[in-house]
C-alpha cells in the first residue's frame, strides 16, 4: 500500500517583492497572517499621524524582517559584517535611541514638533553609517576625481552668514535665522549633490550638511529667536510708553516685570518669547489678563498651574474686569515659562 506524505514548508515573515508600496512591511505581515495589507497600512498610518509612532514601527520591522530571497535582516546583515566594529553600532544604537525620544512627540499636523529633529538625526545616522563604512575599506578605494568642495562650502557659508547679520545689524532687513538655515542645507546639500555626480571628495562636506540640518531641525523644533541674544536680562518697563510689545532673548534667564505699567482702557497684547532658559512675567495686579503660553519643552506655569512635558500649551483667562486688558503672548522653546501676578 502506497502513501503519500505531504510535508508543508514552515511559514516564514518576509518582505515579498510584490504588492509592496514602500518597504514590503505591510505586505509581509498581510502574507504571513493572511490578512489584507491596507489594514496594517491604515494602523502604521494612524499611529504615524496621532503621535510618530507608526514610522518608528514601520522603521523597526523594515530593519528585522529580511527581504524575500535573502537570509538574513538589514539589522542582521549589518551586525555581522560589523562584528569587529563595536563602536558603530553603539553610535548607531545611541542616535536612534535620540530618535526614538524625539519621534515619542512627533505630530505631522498641525505642528511637526519633534519630527524634523528625528528626520535630521536618522539621515546624520544614515550618512555617517555609510561614511564610515568606507573608510573602513581602506586604500582599495579609487581617489575620487577632482578637489574637494569643503572649501567652497564653507566660504560660501561665511559669506551669506556675514551678508545677513550686516543686514539685520543695519535694519535692512529682520533676519529670520530659520530661513537662513533652510538655504545654507540647501546650498550645501546641492553641492553635495553635485560633486557626488562628478566624482570629487565630499565627505567634509556632508558632514557639514548633515551639522546643519541638525541645527536647523532643533530652531525649527523650538521656533523661538535662537539668535535673538544671549545672557541673563531683566526688563522692567514703569511707563505705557516705555512699553514694548515684543520682547526676544535667545538663551539665557528673562525676567520681564509689568506688574507697574499703568495700562490704558482697552486692550494691550505684548508677545515676549525666549529659546532656551527660564521666562518670567509679573502682570499688574488690578487688570484683566489673558495668558496664552507655550513650550516646546519644559514647564509652563500659569498663576500657580503648572504643565510639564513637550509641546505644551496653556490658555488662562483670569480678571473679571474688561475695562482693561493684557493679552500676553509667551514662549519658551527649552526651558520653564511662569506668569506671575504683581
């Protein structure tokens, strides 16, 4: 009597070649669970979306889960071909820890918050991935063709910095710094672009873009005046008149005390804001205050309610007055912001 035995092949996750729309991730657990892909995509997208989770899941499982024909996982692969370099995946592990902090208060809408600084980290992580991978390679590298761009780079860097601070020191023009730092990634990213294309040393010069693209990603993550001044500033104006309505300090402690102003009937909005540091505002006593306060992170403290963690946001309305109004407007990128009365 002849039998025959049907052996099944053991069910392996995988990334498939086909039906994938970005990385396979969605794909490979829809084949591996048999359910349909768009429900992994939906749940990846919502989590990206409520908080910047979704891309570090997604991110994780496209390292762990091996493409479909290979042996091994990126972060496999690359574990064992680094073996003997320790230190690049402990720098590697510690930039994505950084990153793992900066994604847990990301947001896509309406404020990115800390999502362009866990871009910057993990495309910094990437090229210095890729960087120092070749160095390793030793001297059977071919020389690339032509000079380095390193030096174009930074002259050019020197000359749109020193343009714009004689711009603003003169009045002509109220730099703001973001954008300044938008163009120099641009520049330099561009350079990068081209000397890759014609065979010349870039590796000075992305380390360069990849320093930038970092400072950009912090001031656009505080967006407060960075380069607004530095140091300890007390401001005490006693007078309607000595009065500004907007107050700016990069780094350091503010103290800025209205609490003598004699404010007119109506309504007076002052702004004042601060990078990083400590912010302190004293409101007259007899008015009616309307406080909205933000931080990206720290602690905000409101007449004694106070709020800690990232992306904070407090609005307090306190005064049953309205004969005579302060609407104050406050901001601190990193650090604690307090409103006091008197």
């Amino acid at each position: 009597m002849e039998t025959t035995e049907t052996i099944r092949e053991a069910r392996r996750l995988t990334r498939p070649h086909d039906g994938r729309w970005l990385g396979g991730v969605a794909a490979g657990l829809g084949a591996y669970f048999d359910l349909n892909p768009a429900i992994y995509r939906i749940a990846f997208a919502a989590l990206a979306l409520a908080g910047g989770t979704g891309i570090l899941l997604y991110v994780a499982a496209w390292l762990v889960i091996p493409d479909e024909g290979e042996e091994d996982s990126i972060a496999a692969g690359a574990l064992k071909q680094n073996r003997d370099k320790p230190s690049r995946a402990l720098g590697l592990a510690l930039v994505a820890f950084v990153a793992i902090l900066a994604l847990s208060s990301a947001h896509f809408w309406p404020s990115p918050g800390n999502l362009w600084l866990a871009a910057a980290l993990g495309i910094g992580a990437f090229v210095w991935w890729q960087l120092s991978g070749r160095a390793a390679q030793g001297a059977g590298a071919v020389a690339p063709r032509g000079g380095a761009l390193f030096p174009i780079a930074l002259g050019s860097l020197f000359a749109v910095v020193g343009g714009v601070a004689v711009l603003d020191a003169t009045n002509v023009w109220n730099a703001d710094w973001r954008v300044v730092l938008g163009a120099m990634v641009l520049v330099t990213g561009a350079l990068t672009a081209a000397g890759a294309a014609t065979g010349r040393k870039v590796g000075a010069i992305v380390a360069l873009d990849v320093l930038l693209a970092i400072v950009l990603a912090v001031t656009l993550f505080v967006r407060v005046p960075l380069f607004a001044g530095v140091g300890d500033r007390v401001s005490h104006p006693a007078s309607i008149a000595a009065l500004d309505r907007k107050y700016e300090l990069g780094i350091g402690n503010f103290t800025l005390d209205l609490a003598d102003v004699p404010l007119p009937a109506g309504e007076t909005r002052v702004k004042a804001t601060l990078g990083i540091g400590d912010l302190v505002v004293h409101v007259p006593r007899d008015v009616k205050v309307i406080v909205d306060g933000r931080a990206s992170a720290g602690e905000v403290v409101v007449f004694g309610d106070d709020v800690n963690g990232t992306s904070l946001h407090k609005v307090v309305s306190t005064g049953a007055d309205d004969t005579r109004v302060l609407r104050l407007d406050a901001r601190v990128g990193f650090g604690r912001l307090e409103v006091t009365r008197g």
